[in-house]
C-alpha cells in the first residue's frame, strides 16, 4: 500500500511539472519597409518596443525608404521572391500588387469580431475584386495647414486666398507655400471638373475644360511673387515649420512634426472653394495600410498579421492619432475634441476616394509632367493636358496589352 501510494504521488508530481511547462515559442524575425519619419517614426519604435516585451521570440528589423522609391523597391525585390515580411504604403498600391500576386490577401486572418471596431469606409478602401488585400491604419487628405500667429482669417475661396497671400508675404515669410505635386493638386482638378477615367477606366483627363482650368490656376499663383509654387515637399515643409510660411497644403502625417516645432500656433481647415466654378477643393481621400508579403510562409503570414492586429489596437492607434496626428482606423480611438484632427475630416467631406485598380499608376508621372510643363512655361494648358490624356492612355493600353 505504502508503495502504491508512493507511485502515485511520484506520479502527480512528475504531472504537474508539466503541467506547468509550455512550449517555449520558437524565434521569429519580422521584417517592415515603411516610409515613415519624425513622429510617426518615433511611434513605430515605441510599438516595436512594446510588443517585444510581449513576444521578446519576435525580432523585428524595419527600413526606411524615401516614399518616391518604396513602391518600386518593393515590387523589385517582391517580384524576385524577396521584400519584407510587411510593408506600409497607401491604398492605390493594391492594383498593381494584386496584379502581380505581390501581396497576400487577408481575408482568413481577420473575422468579423475583429473587423466591428474599424472604420467601414477604411475597411472599403482596401478591398480589390471582393478581397482584403491589405489593413487599413489610418486615413488621411491634405488640407490647408496654417499658423495662427499670422493668419487670423481664413479665405473662403481662391480669389480670397491670392488676396490675403499677397498682405502676408513680408520679407522671408511667404504666404503660401503651395507643393505642386499632383497628389497635392488634385483637389483643385476635381473642382475644376475633371474626371480620371470613365467607367471601363479609360483615361478622360482632356475631356471638359477642368484640366485646363486647373492648370491655369496653377500658372497663377507660381506666377504671384507671393506663393512659392513647386513640387518639393522638403522645401515647403522646413519653411513651414520654420515660421517662414503662414500656409500650406499638406497632411495628417506632418502635424506632429509641425506641432513639435510650432506648438499650438498650428490649424487646420479645408482648402479654400475654387472661385472659377464655386466647387469646393476635392483632394484624394485614402488610406495608409499594412501589406504582407506574397512570398511568405503561412507561419510568416501569422506572425506577421499578429504583429499588425497590434499595431492597429487601440492602444498603438491612439498612440498614433496623439504623437503623429493620424486619423485612425480604430473607432475605440476618441478623436472628437481635437480640433486640428476635425480640420482633415471637415476636408475629407468633400474629397474624393483614390482609386485602387492598376489604371491609377498611369496617372501620376503624365499629370506631374503637365504640372511641371506648365508652371516651367515649356507647354500651354491645353498642349499639356491633351499630352497628359495620351501617355495615360498609351500606359493604359500597354498594361492590358493592346
């Protein structure tokens, strides 16, 4: 008896000691390409940080890339076999991912318990051909940036605008600092009526007089010594945190860097109405997003959407929305008493959703071409529109191998 009692307490033992042993989780590496800088850069270390104390297994190794070179760096290395485990870029991205089976869908990996806490329109803009292609952080346009140490009144329409301008422009401190990159004057092209593409997405910038319109917009105010006009984000951005810009036309991202230098002299308010047609200002509305990886494997793929479902919590995002000014996508994020985060969603009310299918990467380089054509005086309105209109089309075609 005394024996068989032995066994058995050996025996509980011996179980309980195992009962108390988990698996230790094997290493993982996880690696992010992104774009970001300053606050948001900053936020992205904190989270890395944070969840290494959580999953001290997972090592993360992220790299920054100029925005201008990551899509093409990514779709090289992806196309080869290789590229990061996950990637951060906007939305537009996903045609020409998916095209090329560069990015894995997501649908298996979110369910719809997860899915309740985020934005529906958010959640909207990252589906292709009834496919989560990606995970939408935040959502983000460009509006009008402005110190309230030098303005006071906000003009309501662009003949408004070129009039307090010209009154603020006083030695090195510009009134305007206005990037002429497409993506930042598209909102005067669409409210000067032009359309991108019809709806089999064929190109149709040339059609109406809205291409021409905007562009002459454009001509004048590079034309006024009051505004610095030019397609140099860096320029722009330094002047404006430096106190030699009383505005400019920019987005979410930068706030938190603009707060850091400027503190509570920075607002934000939608652009002024295009006076020519009375139409407000309607720039892309789109979202910055979480993209894994094609080449992956399944135990990658889980790893990485973990470490994403993290980065999209409400404790990250409202990280993000308070450091970097990010409008989230998480809606347990309380961003309703933050005025210069107001500013983006009063703009976003009339903005326009990017498109995500292939056709958009036509777009761009042609409509800055024009742009710069224009304000160089190297090509009129009308010469530059209508070559715009034929090298989108001409890419279009190519794409669908006509």
């Amino acid at each position: 008896m005394k024996k068989v009692l032995v066994t058995v307490l050996l025996v509980a033992l011996i179980a309980s000691v195992f009962a108390g042993c988990k698996p230790k989780a094997q290493p993982v590496k996880l690696t992010i390409w992104h774009s970001w800088s300053g606050s948001e850069l900053d936020v992205l270390n904190e989270a890395i940080s944070l969840y290494n104390q959580k999953h001290p297994e997972v090592t993360i190794e992220q790299l920054q890339v100029p925005f201008d070179q990551l899509k093409n760096k990514y779709q090289t290395e992806a196309a080869a076999g290789g590229g990061p485990d996950i990637l951060v870029g906007p939305a537009d991205w996903i045609g020409d991912f998916t095209k090329a089976n560069l990015i894995a869908p997501l649908d298996s990996y979110f369910d719809s318990t997860f899915l309740a806490d985020y934005v529906q329109g958010a959640l909207d803009q990252v589906k292709y051909k009834g496919h989560m292609m990606a995970f939408p952080e935040s959502t983000e346009c460009v509006a009008l940036i402005y110190n309230k140490s030098l303005v006071s009144n906000l003009p309501k329409d662009t003949n408004e605008l070129i009039t307090l301008v010209d009154s603020l422009t006083k030695g090195d401190t510009y009134g305007f600092v206005y990037n002429s990159g497409f993506y930042f004057t598209a909102g005067y092209f669409f409210a000067a009526g032009m359309k991108l593409f019809d709806e089999n997405y064929n190109a149709i910038v040339n059609q109406g007089n809205g291409g021409v319109l905007a562009l002459n917009f454009l001509k004048k105010l590079a034309s006024d010594k009051h505004f610095i006009v030019a397609n140099d984000y860096g320029k722009a951005d330094s002047m404006f945190k430096e106190g030699k810009a009383a505005m400019i036309i920019n987005g979410p991202w930068a706030v938190g860097d603009y707060t850091k230098a400027l503190g509570d002299k920075v607002g934000v308010a939608p652009m002024p109405v295009f006076a020519d047609t009375g139409n407000p200002f309607a720039p892309f509305v789109n979202t910055k997003d979480f993209f894994i990886n094609a080449n992956i494997n399944e135990t990658q793929k889980k790893a990485a959407v973990d470490f994403i479902k993290f980065m999209v919590s409400a404790e990250i995002e409202q990280k993000f929305f308070e450091k970097a000014k990010h409008i989230p996508s998480n809606v347990k994020v309380n961003t309703s008493s933050d005025p210069i985060i107001s500013g983006f969603l009063e703009q976003m009310k009339t903005g326009v959703s990017m498109p995500i299918a292939p056709e958009m990467s036509a777009v761009w380089d042609p409509m800055q071409t024009a742009i710069d054509s224009v304000l160089a005086g190297k090509a009129s309105p009308q010469d530059a529109i209508n070559a715009a209109q034929n090298t989108i089309q001409n890419k279009i075609n190519a794409m669908r191998g006509q």
